[in-house]
C-alpha cells in the first residue's frame, strides 16, 4: 500500500491535470509493483471526490474524522490502464 495526495494550484484545476497525475502515478506504482493506493481528501472537496469516483477509487468516509473521505484503489494491470485513459 503507497499512500497518495496530490495538489493542483486553483488557476490550473478544471484543466485536467488531476486526472492526468492520477492516470500517471496509477500506472507507475502498479509499475513498482504497488497494489493499492490509499489517501485522504476533505469531504468537502467535490470536484476532487467526483474525479476519483469518474476514475474508479473506492470512497468510504474516516471513522475518525467526518472531515475526510479515504479514497483507495486496487491496483491491477486494468486499474493503472482506466485510470490512465480517463487522464
């Protein structure tokens, strides 16, 4: 398991580069033979939600923290090639 965050500056979000960062580390950690990616995104934070939900990451929300969302994704071969095309 690899633990993931990324950060897109506010003038460059809606540009794609979130599902493209997504796209590219999927492929590289199932590349270093990673086989889940985990993280946590603020609840809050939708259009960060609905890119992972679009690119196939399991949300379930903190049992700790109601502020946070654990986004994870199973890593396979077919995993890292959706969330590439969807990048």
């Amino acid at each position: 398991v690899a633990e993931f965050a990324l950060a897109v500056a506010d003038d460059w979000q809606g540009a794609g580069l979130g599902a493209l960062l997504l796209g590219k580390l999927a492929a590289s950690a199932t590349a270093q033979g990673i086989r889940r990616l985990s993280g946590d995104v603020l609840a809050d934070n939708d259009r960060m939600c609905r890119l992972l939900g679009r690119s196939g990451w399991h949300q379930t929300p903190d049992h700790f923290d109601a502020r946070l969302i654990v986004a994870q994704l199973e890593l396979d071969a077919t995993s890292a090639e959706r969330s590439a095309l969807d990048a």
